[in-house]
C-alpha cells in the first residue's frame, strides 16, 4: 500500500496475517504524535471482532464461583480461559448459542469449540480451558457476540441472564498492540519534519492493513464533520434534570434480574414463567394478586417477602415512578 499527498507518503514495510508495520513520512513538525495517537485510540475502540459474552454449564452451576465434579479448575478460572479465546469468522453468522459436548477427554482445549461453531475458526486452538476426568462429561452452552472494544460483565445484562446464563468480561476488539514512533527526518535543509512509523499486531481475526484503513476512515469521517457546513447544526438548549442519588439507586436496584436472587429453583422458575423478570416486578405486585395466582404458596410468597425486605423492597411498591429500564432482550 502506497498513498502520495503532496511529498506525504505512506510505505508498508512488513505485513502478514497478524502484523503490520506502516511509515508516513515527512509530516510537519507536532503531527507525528496527534495522527498516531489519535490512529492507537480508534484502532483499540472502534475495530468489531467476536467474544464470548456468557456462559451456563449443564452441571447445575450457579454462580462463577462454583465447582465442577471431576473439572481441575473452578468455575472461575474456565472463565477466565473462556475469554481468552479468539474467533475468525469464516462462513454465515448461524445465531449466537453455540452448544458444546466434552467426553471422553482429559483436556477442554478452544479448538474443540471449532467443531460445534461451524462458522468460526479457533486462532488459538490449544489454549486450555480446564482439565478433567476422561469418564466425566461437561456440557456448556456459550453466547457469541459481534461488537467493538470491551463490555464489562455488570453491564452485559440479557435476556440469558435470567436464563441461568452466567454474563463474562467481554473483549471484542481484534486489536493486540499498537505502537506508534515518531522520529525527526531530513526535508530539505529542515530537520525537524517527523517520520510515524506504526507497529500494529491483531489476533489474525483481520489483518493489519485492513484494521489501519478502517481507523483511517472511521477518523476521518468524525473530522469531516468539522469542515461540512451541512453537518453543523445549531445546539438545542434542553432543561437539565438534577440527578437524584436515590432515585438512581433505587432504578438500578429494581432493575436487578430474579436470576441473581436468593431465590429457590421452584420460586424462581414460577416467577420466570409467569413473565416476572426483575425486582421491580416482584414490588409491584402485592400479596392478594399473589396468592390467587396458582403455584404461589405460603412459602413462595414468604420466600418472595423475605427476598425483598433483604433489599429493604416491600410487596405493592410504586416502581413505575423509578422507570425502571426492561432487560435488553438481543
């Protein structure tokens, strides 16, 4: 790849699937750094790849701190592992829940994702998942995502959380490393023009190249914004509501998904299949509704109560007046 502007050029001088190494030279004194900067950020933020976003195990786990009979590794660290795996896409994308069968094995390694992911192929197959017994069999299920940069777990709440699913840390972007140097080059009888040279390694999910074009143009596109005269319109004045603390808490905690309650698996399937999704859900009912619905008895709903007192809630709450967010459901 080569692109002149004036004496201004871009030279490739190593690429292959996984790493790129691009000079632009000679830029003005003070460029160097604001371009390469400017390329490290968007190339870390802005490149979409796929990550594994959450997982549920077949072994009745509850939580990421559980255990496994007959699986070396916690719960926790098989997370860990989970993310650490890298996916290229190769064919269609089939849907997000990939279901995985382990048997006969002493070791879960990426690679025996690819067989059950047909779409996918595994760029670091021999990273270990977990060890464990041959005559053991563990069964998960695992939801794949396309998106940019990285989604913390507390933020990544679903319609598979509630669902038994355990939400993970989430790194989308292809992006190792980006290094950016600049140097001072010769321009005439001037020494202070600037040579950036950018040292760029992906996953080998897209190659370096394409990964530099695409933060060139994503740049670019915000910047012309600047200089569009059609892009600038005038700022609308909005009346800036005060922030209450409490009614923020209050919205955030009745948005808490039943999945992650103290709840019994017959209490809680119930409540799922009766369309009840959250605390403010619960709150909003009040105990009469309750116990004329059918499957709630009078441990269910003591259940339910204590439940709520424990978040200081009680049954026949006004939550509407907290509008309360519903679950993301994609």
């Amino acid at each position: 790849m080569q692109v002149r502007t004036s004496k201004t050029k871009v030279i490739k001088e190593i690429e292959n699937s996984a790493k790129g190494i691009f000079t632009m030279t000679p830029l003005a004194p003070g460029y160097g750094i604001t371009i390469g900067n400017s390329l490290r950020r968007i190339l870390h933020s802005s490149i979409e790849g796929f990550a594994i976003t959450h997982v549920r195990f077949d072994n009745e786990v509850q939580h990421e701190f559980d255990t496994i009979e007959g699986v070396v590794q916690e719960v926790s660290e098989i997370i860990l592992n989970l993310k650490q795996v890298r996916f290229k896409q190769k064919g269609e994308y089939q849907g997000e829940k990939i279901t995985i069968q382990i048997k006969g094995k002493d070791k879960f390694l990426a690679k025996d994702i690819e067989q059950f992911a047909n779409s996918f192929e595994i760029l670091n197959p021999d990273l270990v998942i977990c060890e464990l017994d041959p005559k053991k069999e563990l069964n998960l299920d695992i939801v794949l995502k396309k998106s940019k940069g990285y989604l913390r777990a507390e933020d990544n709440k679903t319609k598979h959380n509630a669902l038994g699913y355990i939400a993970m840390d989430a790194v989308f972007s292809p992006i190792k490393r980006v290094n950016p140097k600049v140097t001072t080059t010769l321009v005439g009888q001037r020494t202070d023009y600037e040579r950036l040279t950018i040292e760029i390694e992906t996953d080998g999910s897209i190659n370096a190249e394409d990964a530099l074009q695409q933060a060139a143009h994503n740049l670019t596109k915000h910047f012309s914004l600047l200089y569009d005269e059609k892009a600038i319109t005038e700022e609308v004045e909005e009346e800036e509501v005060p922030a209450n603390k409490e009614f923020l808490r209050m919205r955030q905690l009745l948005n808490t998904s039943i999945g992650s309650l103290d709840l019994g698996p017959r209490v809680y399937n119930t409540l799922l299949n009766k369309g009840y999704k959250n605390l403010a859900d619960l709150a909003s009912l009040n105990e009469s509704k309750l116990v004329a619905q059918k499957g709630f008895g009078k441990k269910a709903i003591q259940d339910i109560k204590s439940v709520l007192a424990s978040k200081g809630l009680t049954l026949g709450m006004d939550a509407e007046k907290y509008k309360v967010e519903p679950l993301i459901d994609d």
